[in-house]
C-alpha cells in the first residue's frame, strides 16, 4: 500500500507529546504507528510474549496495509518502542491510549475485564497527573464508571481522568482511515481537558466534542446502524429474487440516494468481523438495560443469523444434496483486505456446509483458520479439483481475475455460487458455470406473477356499478 502523502498537510499543528498506548493489536497497533507518525513519541505495552517478540523483531503480527512501513520507520527512529513492562512505558507520560478487547459475553455484553485490569495498571504506575483515553468500545457510562474504579489504584496526590476517544477505523483500511478521518470525537466533562486530547491530532481534522456518555454511544449507533443497512440490503435480495427484479439494479439505484448512500448497501453471506456482531450485541444489551428495546437492532440480529443458513440451504438446493459432496470455498476472512477471521460468515459457512455432509475445501490468499473440520489449501484452483460446487464467500480482488476454463476443467461440477458479487458473470456462463448469488435464483427458481394487483386492474375497467362475477 502507498500512503497518501496527504496525511502529512496537518501534522504541524500537532504537538508532539509522549504518550502511553496500551495494547497492541488492531487498534492499539495502528494508533501507536500513526501518532508516532504525527510527531509523537509513542510508548506501546504488549503483554502477550509471543506478540511482543514478533514486534521485536520488527514483525507485524496482523495484515494492515501500511501498517508495516509505519512501524518499522518509527521503531527505527525511536519514536515507537514497544514493552511489557508497564512502569517504564508511563514514566513521565500525562496520556494513556487503553487499545485493549472488549470481546462479547454469551448475553451479548462487552467483557470489560481486560480494560479494568489495564486502566488499574496505569493507574498505579503514573508519575504524573494522567488521562486515561479509552479507544476500546464500551457500554455509555464505562468511562465514568473506570474513573472511579481507578482512582483509588494512583499514587497519592495523582489524578486519574478517563476521557472517551473511540476508534473508528474498518480493517483493511486502518491506515487509511486514521490519517482521513470522518469525525474525531472526544468525549470528556472538561473542556481543557477535551482539548488536551484533541490536541493529539490535527487541528483540520473534523472534531465532535461532546460528554463521555455520548462519545461512547456514538461509535455503538454507527455500527449498529451499518449492522441494519447490510441485513436491509439482504433482505431486499430476497425479495429482488423472488419477484425477479434485478438486485444490483436495485440496492444501486437505492444507494443513488444521497440521503442513504451505497456504502454497505451490497447483499452477502452477512457480516461479521470483531466489530459489527459485537457492537450490535452491546447496543442491545445497552438499549435493553435501559428499559428502550431497540426492535430495528434486534431484527438486524435475526436478518444476519438466518443469512448464512439461507446460503447453505441455496447451494444444497443447486445441487440436490451436500451429502458427500465436495464443496471449494475461497474466502476465509470475514472481508477481503484482512487476516481477521473472528466471527467470519465464511467459516461459519464452512461448518455449515460440513454440518450438512460435505467435505469442504477452502482457500484465502491471507488469512488462516487453525481448527479442526478446516480444510485449507494454498491456491484456489487447487481447492476448485474435483470439486461439484464453488463458493466465493470473500471479495478478494484476485477471485475476480480466475481463469473460468481452467475453473472448468479443474471442477467436477458446473455450479458456481458468488455469495459476494465479485465475478463476471458472462464468462462463466460461457465456460459452462451456472453461476448464482445472493439475490440471484437458481435455474429453478419461479417468480409468481402477483395476483391481487391484476385483480384490481380487472376491477377498475368495468363499467361503473357493474360488480364482476
């Protein structure tokens, strides 16, 4: 990935600072990079030894385009260093950046036991007055909640704030969306305070500075929001195929409107990730806890949860049944431009499909499923051999370039399922495919003509008065 030399236009009305970020995953790693970029000296804590090597040795542990270059510049600079020991990383630091999981409970709530511990451990080592920014998604009301549990862990005569900075940053496009933010929000009850933190970023940068309760509930209603636009747009598939309208056509026109837009506007196998199931989950919880149900966040859940098994149960209609069937499946992360495998609609496609009976074989250009039941090969024609039936459950780029006659005479079958619309559909069906998707039918499928309408029609033509019999 080239970064855009934009990102550099603002960084001199930063500041640079020695700041503290806790946690070294997706978060805590592309914030550590990019503000070390900004300017800062950015001292990053990483409790997992095997991670912490990795970094050691200048070895980035995730796929983030752009991630790498960043990193490697900065620990060569000495603007970023990474440790585990947690006294040394907040000697003389006033802003501590907490990057830690918050990974669902079976109730759906966020478990807030990583963050907890974190926020105690610098507590307890702060040399100064510090604040404690919480980028980590939690329930409204965690921040103040944090502030008081940790107060009592600083040294004598040190204070503890805790501000809300939630991350807004899609995998894949981590970088990216660091250096071109839609929105910075701060959420802090004190101004000056609110400023010290903006003031971690360029001044040009959009800025909403609200309360801490309202900055925490901003990033759970955008993910919700774009949990109910994927499940809609799976749902309006639905219709387009059994009516026979043409989807693209459809969610493309819908999207056209700039007051909905056609971002996350695309049907698929649902979503999935460490972000969009989770966030959902914990606004549920949130809105249920205080007494509002959200019914539109409820019945996103229920859209996502049946999506898959509506895939499955398509590809087993296509070919009659999956019982020893060979299925390839080519995609394994949960989207294309990531390694992240968490809460994936392609592996819980995989477990279906063998759940069924199938013997599956899958392939991602990247990402890596270590579990049993997970047949994993390393190139996508290899998985196609043999195979009666194939699944694309991830838009990667490179599936979108497949040789449709090599596909042919590596594949025993001609069913082809595009469960995320990255294929060209001519050419297959000229190769011999019979190429489905998702709001697009089997050869079978029959859209009835809608009676009641024509009825009305007739209806209206009679003469005045005159009832038909």
């Amino acid at each position: 990935m080239n970064l855009d030399d934009s990102r550099f236009q603002a960084s001199e009305s930063v500041e640079p600072t020695r700041i503290c970020v806790i946690g070294a995953g997706y978060v805590g790693l592309t914030a550590a990079a990019c503000l070390s970029e900004l300017g800062h000296e950015v001292r990053c804590v990483e409790v997992d030894a095997t991670r912490l090597a990795a970094l050691a040795r200048a070895e980035i542990p995730i796929y983030e385009p752009g991630l790498d270059e960043l990193v490697t510049r900065h620990t060569s600079s000495g603007r970023l260093t990474f440790t585990d020991d947690m006294a040394s990383a907040m000697d003389g630091v006033s802003v501590a950046l907490l990057c830690v999981g918050t990974p669902p409970r079976s109730d759906g709530e966020p478990d807030l036991r990583q963050l907890g511990r974190a926020a105690t451990a610098a507590a307890a080592a702060a040399t100064s007055d510090v604040a404690l920014v919480v980028k980590s998604t939690v329930p409204p009301g965690t921040c103040e909640a944090l502030e008081l549990f940790v107060g009592g862990h600083a040294p004598d005569g040190l204070r503890v704030r805790v501000v809300s900075n939630p991350e807004f940053l899609r995998e894949g496009r981590a970088v990216w969306d660091f250096f071109h933010p839609d929105r910075v929000v701060v959420g802090a009850d004190d101004s000056d305070l609110a400023r010290v933190v903006a003031g971690l970023y360029p001044s040009s940068w959009p800025l909403v500075a609200c309360s801490r309760r309202s900055a925490e509930l901003v990033k759970y209603a955008s993910n919700t929001f774009l949990a109910v636009k994927i499940s809609f747009a799976n749902e309006v598939a639905a219709l387009c195929e059994a009516l026979g309208a043409e989807t693209d056509k459809v969610l493309g026109g819908v999207g056209l409107d700039a007051r909905i837009g056609g971002a996350f506007l695309n049907p698929g196998p649902g979503f999935g990730g460490s972000c969009l199931p989770k966030d959902l989950s914990g606004f549920i919880a949130v809105a249920e806890s205080a007494g509002r149900p959200s019914e539109v966040a409820r019945a996103a859940q229920r859209a996502n949860d049946t999506a898959l098994i509506t895939l499955a149960a398509k590809i087993e209609s296509a070919l009659g049944s999956l019982e020893g069937r060979t299925i390839a499946v080519l995609g394994l992360a949960f989207k294309a431009g990531t390694d992240d495998t968490r809460f994936s609609p392609a592996v819980a496609l995989v477990r279906e499909l063998e759940k069924r009976g199938a013997h599956v074989r899958a392939h991602d250009p990247i990402a890596r499923v270590a579990e049993p039941g997970v047949h994993q090969v390393a190139d996508p024609y290899e998985a196609a051999h043999g195979a009666e039936a194939l699944v694309v459950a991830t838009g990667w780029e490179q599936y979108r370039e497949l040789d449709p006659l090599r596909l042919r005479e590596a594949m025993s079958g001609h069913v082809i399922m595009d469960a995320v619309g990255v294929l060209a559909i001519e050419p297959l069906r000229d190769a011999g495919f019979d190429l489905y998707g998702i709001g697009r039918g089997l050869v079978t499928s029959f859209a009835p003509v809608l009676w009641r309408p024509l009825e009305w029609m007739l209806d209206a033509g009679q003469p005045s008065g005159v009832a038909n019999p």
